[in-house]
C-alpha cells in the first residue's frame, strides 16, 4: 500500500535508545507498508515499524492511529527507538489501511 501527503501526528513519544529529543511531533509525509514494514517517510525524518511491533490499530474518521512499540525514527544518521502513538489521515482510505494492518 502506498500514500503520499499524509498528515502524521506522533505522540506520547517514549525513546528507548538514541538522542532523539521530541516527545511528539507532526510531518507530511509519504507512507507505504510492504512486507510487513510500515514505512513513513518525511524527507527529514523517516520512521519505520516492522507488523510485530504494532500493538494495536484504532480507526477514525478518515484516519488510523496506531499504538507503536520499538519502532525506529532515523533523522539524518542518528537512529533512535520509540514507543508511543501514531495517527496518520488517511482521508477515504483510513478504512482500507486499518483492514491490512490489524484485519
């Protein structure tokens, strides 16, 4: 699956390893998931979530918010691993994305 210009929202942002500093943040950015690798990619910062590490998907109107656990967030070469939500506006399809996620 595959968007672009999605608004993604991360929030109550735990870092586990790395020198990541924000607890919660927003960017637009192109999200695709591809053999069990949910990847959102702003340009700046990139994060990625392998399926096992996603503990629970809700829908709602016109987006997905994902309960994400150890995913990593790559900004430049630093590396970080975070736990915490993820709420990415799907628009119409928010529906299609929660069935292939948790479906």
């Amino acid at each position: 699956m595959h968007a672009e210009n999605v608004k993604t929202e991360f929030n109550n942002l735990e870092i586990h390893m790395g020198s990541f500093k924000d607890s919660k943040f927003k960017l637009k950015c192109v999200v695709t998931y591809h053999d069990q690798l949910l990847v959102m990619d702003g340009g700046k910062r990139i994060a990625t979530m392998h399926a096992r590490n996603i503990g629970n998907v809700h829908l709602e109107k016109k987006a997905i918010r994902i309960a994400g656990l150890n995913f990593e967030i790559k900004e430049g070469d630093e590396v970080s691993v975070a736990s915490g939500s993820i709420r990415l506006e799907l628009g119409e399809d928010a529906e299609a994305w929660y069935k292939v996620l948790w479906g």
